[in-house]
C-alpha cells in the first residue's frame, strides 16, 4: 500500500512540474517584450488612479523625451505636495530604496 501511494505522489509530482515548465514556456514565447516598470517618484503621496494615470501619460508618449519631460514635470508637482505637507525630499524616494540604501 506504501509503495502504491509513493507512486502515485511521484506521478502527480511529475505531472505538475512538467505542466508548470510547458505553461511558463508558453507564457514566454506569448508574451511580448515590455520594459521593466519604472518606479514613480513619489508614489506613497499619489492616489492609485494618479498612478494609473501617470502610467498611461508614459506609455502615450511616444519619444524618450516625451517621457523625460512628463517625468520632470511630475517630480516637479510631487515636490511641491511634499512641500505643502512638510515633508522632506526623502520622503519622494521609493520605500524599497529609503530601506535598503538605494538599492531596489
């Protein structure tokens, strides 16, 4: 009886792993190339639909240099409500580099 259930766990195990490669090759090659998310300066004083629209207005632009002046101009009004909220610039950095000395 043993021996039956080892079995048995030893195929489903095999079955799974095997449907989870083929299911992340698939994801793979369908899957087009996108460009790793950038992240917001600012976020934590953004609401979440400020963050959608902020990633909408750069993935509208169509240049690098679009996207450079929407991000200047962002971290410009994200300065001014950390500003008008007392906070420092610190406060603009990402939580994930506040915490780990600059680094992601």
């Amino acid at each position: 009886m043993k021996k039956i259930f080892s079995v048995a766990i030893l195929i489903s195990l095999a079955t799974f792993f095997s449907a989870s490669t083929s299911a992340d090759e698939t994801e793979k090659t369908s899957t087009p190339a996108q460009p790793p998310r950038e992240l917001i300066y600012c976020a934590d004083l953004m609401t979440h639909e400020e963050r959608d629209a902020y990633r909408a207005s750069m993935r509208a632009a169509q240049t690098p240099e679009q996207r450079a002046e929407l991000r200047q101009a962002h971290q410009e009004t994200m300065r001014a409500r950390a500003r008008e909220r007392g906070l420092e610039d610190v406060a603009c950095e990402p939580q994930r580099l506040r915490h780990h000395g600059g680094r992601p």
